[in-house]
C-alpha cells in the first residue's frame, strides 16, 4: 500500500510543477519531499474539508450563501493546482440551524465522508453541539462562524477548534465605546437573542455603557413575534437600540418599528446587517411602503471584512473576479466575501502546516504562524497556544441607501480588560490570483 | 399604559391568525374526526402558488383567489388519493398519514419554490393606526385578517346550522353506516368536507403569511398554536376556535412582552395552557357534550 502510495505521489508531483510557476502559492516547500496520504482526510491528491450551515429555516437567509463563496474560491484555487497540488474536496451539509441536525451531519462528515477538518461551521447553539465530539475525536475545527467566545477563549479544553471573526464581546465593547463618545446621551436599548450571542454582545456593552442602557430585550429564534420586544423598547424610552440579531430579525424589528411609528437610531451588529439581504428580504412588501433598504437607511453597523459595496477595494475586485469566473448563480454578496475570506485563511492554514500535514500538525500551524498572517480580514488574528480568538478589530460604518461609509476606523480590543486602540496597521495586498503563500512551520 | 395597549393588540391579531388556523382544523374535525397534521403544509403550498403568480404581475387578489380553489382541489385530492386508503381502520392509521403528509408537502413545496424566506406582500398597509400622537400595533392589515377571519366562522357556523350539506356533513363524520343508510352519499360528503378545510386552511396561510415571511417551514410553530387554539374551543365549534384562538394570542403576548425573557417562555406557555383548561374542562371551553369520545 504504502509502495502504491508512493508511485502515485512521484508523479502527481511532477504532473503539478506547472502549476506552481504560474500560481506561486501552491508548492513552495513542495521540494522536501513528495505527497503522502498523511492523515485521515488527506490523499496525495486531495483534501477532503467539511462544514455544516442552514441552508433552510430561519437562519438560511444570508448564512446560506456562505459555503457558495468558500466553494466559488476552493474551485478557482483547484484550477491553480490546490494546496501542494493537492485539489480541495469541499462537502457542507444542511443542519437548518437545528443543533440536533448539527450533530448528526457533523458525525456524518467525521465518521463517513472522513474529512481532515471542519471548517466555518456556522452559528452559536448548533456548533455548540458538536464541540465536545470534535474535540474529543482530534478533528481540527477551523474557524467556526460564529463569535461565541466557546471557540476560543479555552484552548485547553477545546485544543482542536479555532475562532476567526470577531468574538461578540469584543464587538460589543467597540459599539459600548461609539456609543459614549458620540451619543453621551442617547437612551439605549438592547434587542438581543436569548443565547449566547446575546448574552456576550450585552457584556461587552455593558463594560461602556451600562449607565445608558434602559431596556434589554431578548427574542427567541423561531418566535417570530418581536411585537412584546419592540414595545417594551419603545414603552421604556430608548432613542437608540443596539441589536445582536440575525438578518431576519433584523428585517422583523424594521417591520415592527414600521408598525409601532417607533424610529430611534439603530445600530445592528454585524450579524445581522447586511442592508441588501435585509432590503431582499422586505421587497415585497405593499405599495412602496418598504420596498428597498431604505428602511436601514441611516443604521450603524460594523464591519471586519471589506463589503461589496467598496468596489474600489482590491480585496473585493479579487474576489469578484473569483465569483465571476468560479461561482455559481446570483452576484457575489457579503455573506460570500465571508466565505471566500474564511477559505483564504483555511488555504493559510494548509499551507502552513506543510507538505504532508497532520490534525496536530495543523493546529500547531495556527497556533505558531496565525497571528502574522494578512488577508482580506482588516485586524489580525489572535492565535497563540494560549488563545484560540479570531481577528480582534472592527470597523462603525452607516448605512446609506444600499451601501455604506465608515464612521469610525478600525479599533482593536481584547476579551477581559482589555482596552480599545486604534489599529494603525496597513491593509494586506492582495497575493496573485488571490492565493496566499505561507511558508511551512511544523516540518 | 402605551406598552400594555400595543402588546394587547399584538396578542389580537395574533390570536386572530390561531383563530383562522383552528378553524380549518374543526372544520376538517367536524366533518371527518380526524386531526389533519398536514393542514400547515397544505396552506403552505398554497400560499406559495398565490406568491408565485403576484411575483409574476397578478393581482393579490386574483392570486389569493387561485390559492383558494387549489386548496380545494388540494384537499379533496389527498383525501380522495390518500386518506380514503386508511378511513374505516383504526383512527390513529389517518392521523399517522396526515403526519406523513405534513412532511412530504413541505418537502415538495422546497423542491418547487425553494427554501429561502421571502416576503408576502398585504394588500393593505403595514404602518399602525394614528391614534392621539402614537401609532398603535394595529395596522390595516391586522384589521383585514380580523374582518376575514370573522366572516370565515360566521360562514362556518351557517354551513353546519342552517344547512342540508352541513347536515350531511357532519352526520357522515358521526356514523357512516346510518347515514349511509338514510341516503347521504358519505364518500363525497368527506372529500367536500376535506376540499373545505383546506380552502379555510389556505386562507390562515395567506392572512399569516400577509407582511410577514413566508419559507416552507413558516406555519409549522402555527400548526402548534392553531392545534392548541382548537382544543381550547372544545375542537367542535367554530366560535370556540376562535375564542380560543384569541386566549392564545393575548395570553402568549403578555408571556412574551411582560415575563422576563418571556420570548423563550412562549411554546411552553402554550404547553401550560392546553393542560390548564384540559385538566379543568377536558372536553374544552365550547364542548357541546361531553359524552362523546374524542
């Protein structure tokens, strides 16, 4: 077997050198030796990555459009020879935002489709549920889509999973520090979701302006009556209110605000702001009344990523181009900039753990070269042996029509104590055709 | 006092909706004695046909028309095909088969329409009525529902009281072999009765659906309530669906807008509720009597 092996490797290897004059990123330490089937998942041709989203159900709108970037980008990196000329076998699977369906495809992924890694899997309550199975079976769990603080505030406990945007407590804390600068005295009000999404954006808030907070409102996802929430808003005085919502509550709260002539600023998390996605989901609506983003209009957000409504970014053209060139139906969104973001990292990673990598070998990657790598994420990652967060800055932007302008550069900060800076760093040029090339660090 | 009025109102148009839900649920009670679990998914296709023909320029009003009779072809169909295999045997093989429904229409509707939320649009306005300086959470559309639901029972009520077919109706739900005998024709007095509630179904799923999402999942949590809202009002009487109806939705409005964290509270209120009135009145609110087997 391992003869066999071997033979095939030899000449996969001399078939992909011309791949790796033309792409640049794909074999640079490829001369150390040849391709092995070195972990479960890997052959010498292939690596085999799985994740878990809701394709359907209340968190499909947005969430759902994900995995096509991560796809469209796996797919145009396979045209330039892959990852050490291995090509990426991308699977995702539905879970509807169920945490029993999380379970049962994740498990499905490990244990049938045999993949390497999990990667992005999406949202707080379903990758809660297979957190402990992922961990306890030594399968690296990349960059979960989320920004629970569960990822990576304990890599003691969860040595195998990894965060990567910024945690909801962090972001919390920049929208708190906005909030006291610029509107000292404005009323605040919370309308959260009643997990932890919710719970760690409200203490993050809180650690700024608790004194301003008037009313905190929680809403279960599925309930899809925000009027008691909405009410109590507007029944306890707040003149601005802070959502940690997901888009459709988003559109939800807009529609209830509408009813209620209830019309404070709003600032909505990054989760759940995406003004096209939230101006879609409103369209039909009677006689012009809603028809665009128009209700957003003016909204505060935050971004970590780079929007498509930079056409100027040469991150977003990059991707554009991948979009058109690899991607499937529709224009290329934010939810797919997050996807193909995410894929760029994962590719770091790879490339990172060297020419044969391995489970460990992976996370030892992150864990020694993730705090340096660039990409199209504006602040750097956190990754260390005693940290396994994500990127740690954000940008305030408002919303105008359907697009955006930033209030407020990007500031970093920390869980805990940590205080806020301004983030003086230059943002990453984009590498030829849009793939990264990390040196190995474990072999 | 503006928050105690705007959630009581909330808790009204929503009761209202239960209300228009429970009715096709006795409605199909009352002439078949059986709960239809698929009922959801059914209103759901059709309310996804409605959405395809306004998005392809019809009026809403032509379009909630069309919906109407595909519910009623819809229903008759199932029950024709599918249903009419299990009456007779053991009650619980049809409610097994409704349940079976519930989850092959839904998939059905995926595969046609797809799974993403959409809007459904309302013909009348969604800002809330002007009263003094506030606008309050009752909107044209909460008005229409209320006025749609309201013609519905009263027409639900005359059917059954007042007329032969309603008689029939509800004597070939009761015992087969009498009515049989005294010249119903049964066979199609079940297939209208099961074409009825699906058009009564139907027309829940389009009033639900006006100014708010609609997926292929969207009336599952109202299949839930509108099931509760029915057993409330006694499973048999169209005022007793929508009285419980209205209980549901003002009670579940306070859970939501006045117990802390009172959104996560709802299902479970529900769940509270149906014992309460079960253990206090098993036979419901509006039992008509309670020697019957239900």
């Amino acid at each position: 077997m391992t003869v066999l092996a071997a033979a095939t490797a030899a000449s996969t290897l001399a078939a992909c050198g011309g791949g790796g004059d033309d792409g640049g990123g794909g074999t640079s330490s490829g001369d150390s030796g040849s391709n092995e089937a070195s972990d479960i998942g890997i052959t010498e041709t292939s690596i085999k990555l799985g994740a878990h989203f809701p394709l359907t159900g209340v968190a499909a709108p947005g969430y759902s459009e994900i995995p096509t970037g991560a796809q469209a980008y796996f797919d145009c990196l396979n045209e330039q020879g892959g990852v050490n000329g291995r090509e990426i076998e991308y699977i995702y699977r539905d879970d509807a935002y169920n945490p029993t369906n999380t379970s049962q495809v994740v498990q499905q992924l490990v244990l049938e489709d045999e993949v390497f890694a999990i990667v992005g899997g999406l949202g707080t309550p379903t990758h809660s549920a297979v957190l402990d199975f992922l961990n306890s079976e030594g399968v690296p769990d990349l960059f979960v889509s989320s920004g629970s603080l569960l990822w990576g505030d304990d890599p003691e406990t969860n040595p195998y999973t990894f965060g990567w945007q910024t945690d909801y407590t962090s972001e919390g804390k920049i929208i708190g520090d906005y909030i006291a600068e610029n509107f000292p005295d404005a009323q605040v009000g919370l309308f959260l979701q009643d997990d932890d999404f919710g719970e760690d954006g409200e203490a993050g808030i809180r650690e700024y302006i608790d004194d301003q907070i008037v009313a905190a409102e929680r809403y279960t996802p599925g309930n899809t009556n925000v009027g008691p929430q909405i009410a109590a808003l507007q029944a306890a005085g707040a003149d601005f209110v802070v959502g940690f919502n997901v888009p459709s509550y988003t559109a939800l709260s807009q529609l209830t605000a509408l009813q209620l002539g209830y019309d404070p600023q709003w600032f909505y998390s990054n989760v759940g702001s995406d003004p096209t996605l939230v101006g879609n989901l409103l369209n039909n609506f009677s006689e012009g009344q809603v028809s665009d983003a128009s209700l957003l209009d003016g909204a505060l957000t935050t971004d970590y990523l780079p929007t498509v409504d930079e056409p100027d970014n040469p991150w977003v053209q990059e991707f554009q181009r991948i979009w058109d060139e690899c991607g499937g139906e529709g224009e290329l969104t934010n939810y797919r900039i997050y996807g193909m973001s995410q894929a760029y990292t994962t590719v770091q990673a790879l490339q990172a753990a060297g020419q044969n990598p391995t489970r460990d070998g992976l996370v030892e990657a992150i864990e020694t070269a993730g705090s340096e790598w660039e990409g199209p994420v504006l602040a750097p990652f956190r990754y260390s042996e005693d940290s396994h967060m994500g990127t740690a800055g954000m940008s305030i932007s408002r919303v105008t029509g359907t697009t955006t302008e930033e209030v407020a550069p990007v500031q970093l900060t920390d869980i805990g104590d940590a205080e806020i800076e301004a983030y003086d760093g230059e943002p990453a040029e984009v590498p030829e055709n849009g793939i990264p090339d990390e040196e190995s660090v474990v072999d | 006092m503006q928050q105690f009025v705007n959630v009581t109102l909330t808790g009204l148009t929503e009761g209202m909706v239960y209300a228009a839900f429970a009715l096709a649920l006795v409605l199909i009670w009352r002439s078949t004695r059986i709960v239809n679990f698929a009922q959801g998914s059914m209103a759901a296709a059709t309310a996804f046909i409605a959405l395809a023909l306004i998005q392809s320029g019809w009026s809403y009003w032509a379009a909630l028309v069309v919906a109407l009779v595909s519910g009623f072809v819809l229903g008759a169909v199932i029950e024709r095909v599918v249903v009419r295999r299990v009456e007779g045997g053991p009650e619980l093989n049809a409610v097994i088969v409704t349940l079976g429904l519930f989850v092959a229409i839904q998939a059905g509707i995926a595969i046609v329409f797809g799974s993403s939320f959409q809007s459904f649009p309302t013909p009348f306005g969604l800002q809330g009525f002007q009263v003094g300086d506030n606008r309050i959470a009752f909107t044209p559309t909460s008005l229409y529902v209320i006025v749609a639901v309201l013609i519905t029972m009263g027409l639900l009520v005359a059917l059954f009281r007042f007329t032969r077919v309603g008689l029939a109706m509800r004597a070939s739900a009761f015992g087969q072999e009498v009515a049989r005998l005294l010249g119903v024709r049964v066979g199609r007095m079940l297939t209208l009765g099961w074409g009825l509630a699906a058009v009564v179904g139907s027309l829940a799923g389009l009033l639900i659906a006006g100014g708010e999402f609609i997926y292929p999942a969207y009336m599952d949590s109202l299949i839930v309530f509108g099931f509760v809202a029915a057993v409330l009002g006694g499973l048999d009487s169209p005022i007793g669906a929508v009285v419980g109806g209205l209980i549901l939705g003002l009670a579940l409005s306070y859970v939501s807008g006045y117990v802390p964290r009172g959104s996560a509270l709802v299902n479970v209120s529900a769940l509270v509720i149906l014992m309460v009135v079960l253990l206090v009145r098993p036979g419901g609110l509006f039992a008509s009597s309670t020697a019957r087997r239900a």
